[in-house]
C-alpha cells in the first residue's frame, strides 16, 4: 500500500499545513501550477514527488517535470497532466491520449475545483484535488490524501486548508 498527497495550483504559495498532512505519505504527487521551483523543493523535502507542469510555470518548471505522466502504483495506471477538463468534456489535447489509452485513474488541476468523479462511459476515475495555493478564484483551498493497494484506491479524502486569502 502506497499513500499519496494529491496537489496542485500552489501558484508558488508554500504553507507548512503541507508537510502536516503529507508527512505520513509515501509519494505527492503535485497536478501543475507550481509557479515557484521552491515549492517543489520543499514538497521534495517531505516525500518523494511526482509533478507536471502547469500553463504559469516557467522554464526552470518546464525543464525539470514533463507537461504529463503516465504511470502505474500498485495495479492502478494513472495519467496526469495540469489542463484536462472535467468529465465528458475534457480538452481536445487530452482526449485522444485518453481514448487511446484509458487510465483507471485521470488527474489534473487548472480549474480550481475540487473534484472527483467516476467517469462512466469510460469506466475512469476522475481526480481534480482543486487549488492549494492563495492566488485564483477559488474560495477555500484544498488537497488531497489516498491510499493506492491492489489495484485500488481508498481512504480518499479531502484536506482544507482554510481560506484563500
């Protein structure tokens, strides 16, 4: 069993309530706008980390994590990318490297909801663990927990991390 801290759209805002609710993690995994490389350096510190990159980030960000993962934990095959849509509807770019190959689990950031949702069609897991950062629309800023066992996940939960300003 694997346990995972599941973030995005810091937007370089670093919080300490981060390293409280990922020390007992395994791996964070952080779904783009990181818009600072310390905020990757210090996640770094806490765990080992998986990261793309988002549509803010520079080169720096550009240069060290790729624009999407594909991977697998434990039985369970993931995609991650930052701008990917919502369910039905995800973005053209997107798409076809899901209908290609479909995950069992689709994770991204971007819109600043938290979101997760069984796409049926596609029998796809979608994980959106809305924006943990300070900057954005969003009202209360969020990540996310999951343990990854055996082909599935479980003990999924939502982390607020209080206001956005």
């Amino acid at each position: 069993m694997k346990r995972i801290g599941l973030i995005s759209d810091t937007h370089g805002h670093i919080d300490e309530k981060y390293k409280k609710y990922f020390s007992s993690c395994d791996e964070i995994w952080h779904a783009g706008d990181v818009g600072d490389i310390a905020v990757t350096d210090y996640l770094k510190e806490i765990a080992p980390l998986k990261c793309v990159y988002g549509n803010i980030d520079n080169h720096i960000i550009r240069t060290e994590f790729p624009e999407k993962q594909r991977f697998t934990l434990n039985n369970v095959h993931f995609l991650m990318t930052h701008i990917g849509g919502k369910p039905y509807a995800y973005t053209q770019n997107i798409r076809f490297d899901i209908e290609r190959n479909t995950p069992k689990v689709f994770i991204c950031g971007h819109s600043h909801i938290c979101k997760v949702q069984m796409d049926k069609k596609l029998n796809m897991l979608y994980i959106n663990p809305g924006a943990a950062g300070i900057h954005g629309f969003h009202k209360v800023r969020t990540m996310m927990r999951f343990s990854v066992t055996n082909g599935i996940l479980k003990d999924m939960e939502v982390i607020e991390l209080g206001d956005r300003a």
